[in-house]
C-alpha cells in the first residue's frame, strides 16, 4: 500500500495515521472488512426502523425529545434536521488540521460497524477527506457531551452539500459547490445515520493526538535547552548521574537527565563550582530541571495510554452490538480525554515557567557567573535580550491562566438530560494555545543560551559539541549570534520555527545519539 494512504478497518486507528491524515493530506480508503462490517450493522438498524416498536436514534427524537416516535414518512427528515439544527457554532474558524483530524476520526467510529451507517455514507466522508474539502467549523459551540456535536454537525452538513467549506486552494464556496466540483454526490440521510456522525469526541481527541505529537518533541527540546543553560551557567552534570535518578525511578526523570547529559558530553564549560563564585549546589531551575521535565514526561505517557484506549473505541450512542442489539450507553462522554487535555495544560506551564527563570537566570548578572548583563553586547548603550525575557514571562502567564481545568467545570444542558458535561472540546483548544506558548518559551531560552554559550566560548571555555551543534543550526536557520542591539522580533521568529519544527532535536542527534 502506498505510504501516503490510510487504511480505515474495523479496530480502530493509530496516532500517526491522525497525524497523516490531518496535517499531510494522507489519502483515506475503507478496508474491505470495514466495509462488510458497515454493511452488516445497516442491516440490523434497517431490520429496527421497520418494527412499531420505538427505538432511540433510529424511530425516536433525540435528547431530551427521545420520547416522541417518529413515523418512517418523518425519518429522512429527523436525520436531515438534527444535523441542520445542531450545526450551530459561532466564532472564529478552527484550524484546518483540527477538522481534518475531526472527520477522520469520526470515520474511524463509523467504519467499526457498531453505528449503522451505511457504506456509501462512510465512503463520501472518505471522499471529501481525499479532495481536501474542509468543512467551516466555529470554536464554540461544543460541551464535550454528547461528544462534539457542534462541530461534528458542521462536517456532517458539508456530507449533505449544505453550509460551507474550504476547498483545496484554500477559499471558502458553498459546500455543494465544492462537492460538484469534485464529483462528490451529496449524502441522503436515512434512520440513524445524522445521529451517528454528531455523537462522538473527535473533536478533542484529535486535538489531543496532534498536541502529544508537539509536547513529545518539545519535551526533548527543552531537555536540550536546560543543558545549553545549565553549561551557560557553569553548573555541574554531576546531578545527571544515573546513579542519583535509579534512587528515585520515574521513567521520565531519568530519561530527561540521560538526554542532558548526553548533550553536555565533553563539554569545558561544567564543573566549574568551585572557581572565582564558589557554589555548593545550582538553583532548583537548573538542578531540578530533570525531575520536572520528567513529571512532565511521564504525563505525557499517561496521555498516550488515553489516546490509545480512545483511539480504539467506537463512541456513538446507540450503538450496534455484534448479537445484535442496538443499545443506548454514555461512551459518548469526554471526561477521560478532557482529563489528559487539562494535565498538559498544567505541565506545560510548568514546563514553561521553569524554562524561563533559567533564562532570567542567564540575562542576570549577579546570578550568571560572569556573563554580561543581558547578554548584551555592550551594557547601557545595548539592551540586550532583557526584553526578549519580557516575552517569554508574558507567555509564561497566559500559560499559568490556560492551566486552570475546563473538566473542573460544567453547565447542563438539553433541559437538564444532559446534566454534567465534560468541556473537553474547550481543554483542547486552551491546550493548542498552551502548546504554540510553549514552543515560544523554548526558543527564547534557546535563543538566550545559546549567546551565552558564544559568549563563554569567547572567554576561552570550550562547549560541548553537542552544544556547538546546536549554536551553528540556530545560527544557519536565520537566529544570529551575540553583538550589538538589532531588531530582535526576527531572531526569536527563527528560532521559534527551529525548534516547532524539530530541527533543535535533528542538529544534536547526529554527535548524541537519539534521543528519547
């Protein structure tokens, strides 16, 4: 199979297929036991829709309308209006990544067969994945419960060829439009089928799925750039010894103090405690920075067995059973994603404050051991990085107010049938904010440590290569070295993008060897 195309089956997904699909335009097809399992469930929902008896989301109302029995002349209806009525967003659009994300892994949900959709209803949702249509989905408008229905009702409208979306070229038409253009025939909803594409956490789950990908390198990158201040700063990597981290086994602490030490290896700039500024111990920014880059970590890991369990669900309410059965659950609940969501929040606030007062550390001279006040070229007549700082703390603080949890908080709705919901869609977009913070807060102590590190290689102290590998990556990606004052917003710019886009890790992998 070609390495650009996701396969959909029946068992579920994997985080680099989301991560495919909605950032690399990855192309979509529908197994073959999908399909024969699609099948199978419509039989059964069908096989329902024609009995007097009511069942809910194929012959009743939904939510708190679920006593009502609809009549089968009033179905097509039923589907075509819970979709219409509840494709109610507001507010700024949400990235295209986002909604990719989102209507891949309602695909996945339907292609299990436990929702009673029929083929040719997940073979369009394919489609529209695979010509780059992009539904026009808002920010608001989704409590995490019944999953995300706001935003999955958006995509489901573009199925139906209403409301808009964004093509290819990136300008937003009429879906209809879009789907023409593409040879794309608008979906026809029978019993059950508009219930099945709104009722899901998709939505938050994929958000989840692509800020773990981004915290996962930016926890090695932060990693590297405590070195690079710990080395700045003349500190010790004796408390990097594996010895001292076996005492107190998190995986995560020892896995982040491996990877600074590995990063200082050789350096000429360690161990200098006992020279001009005698110190006994570093400050807890320096010296603790593996116990909390660990903590970090192994949340991160415990985010990662929820994003497994959730990608291997089928989240729909009723859904279909193997015997048979269509039954009505609450799987459609957020709690367990909005949970993680709101946990990498908090840690990458931490993360973030920790990384900024190593770099107020560097830019102070009473504290930094022999550097210049704020790096800068000449003090006075130069400013140096000290407004640089300015940034990163003002990143720091929003960072500290997008801790607070949104799964803390809870407002009923659907006349109090849907009385404790989970705000997970809302933990994930403060989440997505906290994640492009962080990077930020990165590249500022990275841009500052490196200086430093030139300017104690200028003072006859020779880095570690690994250090220097990293100082000439930066330097050729556009971040320039100590001097005097310069227009500073294009440096931090640079080095923002160095380290989002990895290429922190990729210039000192090749003299450290991977890093975890």
């Amino acid at each position: 199979m070609d390495m650009h195309t996701v396969v959909v089956g029946t068992s579920g997904t994997t985080a680099e297929d989301v991560v495919a699909v909605a950032r690399h335009g990855a192309r979509v097809e529908l197994s073959a036991a999908a399909v024969e399992a699609l099948a199978a469930a419509r039989l059964i929902v069908d096989a329902l829709a024609a009995k007097p008896e009511p069942v809910y989301g194929v012959s009743t109302g939904f939510g708190a309308l679920a006593s009502r029995h609809i009549g089968p002349e009033l179905r097509a209806q039923l589907q075509r209006n819970i979709v219409r009525s509840h494709a109610a967003g507001m507010g700024p659009r949400v990235e295209r990544e986002v909604v990719r994300a989102l209507m891949f892994l309602r695909l996945k949900t339907v292609a299990s067969g436990h929702t009673g959709v029929r083929p040719e209803v997940a073979q369009t949702m394919a489609d529209l994945l695979n010509a780059g249509i992009t539904p026009v989905v808002h920010e608001y408008g989704s409590l995490g419960c019944s999953g995300d229905l706001a935003p999955l009702s958006h995509c489901a409208l573009t199925l139906m060829g209403e409301g808009d979306a964004e093509g290819p070229d990136g300008t937003v038409r009429p879906a209809g439009e879009l789907l023409a253009a593409h040879g794309i025939t608008p979906v026809e909803l029978r019993e059950k089928e508009g219930l099945a594409l709104l009722n899901g956490t998709d939505g938050m789950l994929g958000m989840l799925v692509m800020a773990l990908a981004d915290l996962k390198n930016l926890y090695t990158s932060a990693d590297i750039t405590a070195a690079l201040s710990l080395e700045a700063l003349l500190g010790t990597d004796k408390v990097l010894a594996p010895e001292l981290h076996a005492i107190r086994p998190h995986p995560g602490q020892g896995v982040s103090a491996d990877n600074m030490l590995r990063v200082l290896a050789g350096s000429g700039l360690t161990g200098h405690h006992q020279d001009d500024a005698p110190r006994v111990q570093d400050a807890y920014s320096v010296r603790c920075a593996p116990q909390v880059n660990g903590a970090g970590r192994d949340t991160l890991d415990y985010a990662a067995v929820v994003e497994g369990r959730e990608l291997a669900s089928s989240v729909d309410n009723p859904v279909v059973l193997p015997d048979g059965r269509v039954e009505s659950n609450g799987n459609f609940h957020g709690a367990p994603v909005a949970y993680v969501l709101d946990f990498l929040a908090i840690v990458a606030a931490d993360l973030g404050s920790i990384c900024e007062r190593r770099t107020d550390r560097l830019l102070d001279k009473n504290r930094s051991h022999g550097l210049p006040p704020f790096l800068a070229d000449d003090a006075g007549v130069d400013s140096g990085l000290m407004i640089a700082q300015y940034t990163q703390a003002a990143l720091v603080s929003e960072m500290k107010r997008l801790a607070v949890p949104a799964s803390a908080d809870s407002i009923p709705s659907s006349a109090m049938q849907e009385d404790h919901v989970s705000m997970g869609w809302s933990a994930a977009r403060k989440l997505r904010t906290a994640v492009d913070n962080l990077a930020r807060i990165v590249a500022v102590e990275l841009y500052a440590a490196t200086r430093a590190v030139e300017i104690r290689a200028a003072q006859g102290l020779t880095p570690a290569p690994a250090s220097q590998a990293a100082v000439a990556a930066l330097r050729a990606a556009g971040a320039e070295g100590p001097g005097p004052d310069r227009f500073l917003a294009p440096d931090l710019a640079a080095a923002d993008t160095f380290v989002r886009e990895g290429r922190l890790v990729e210039a000192v992998e090749p003299v450290t060897g991977p890093l975890a």
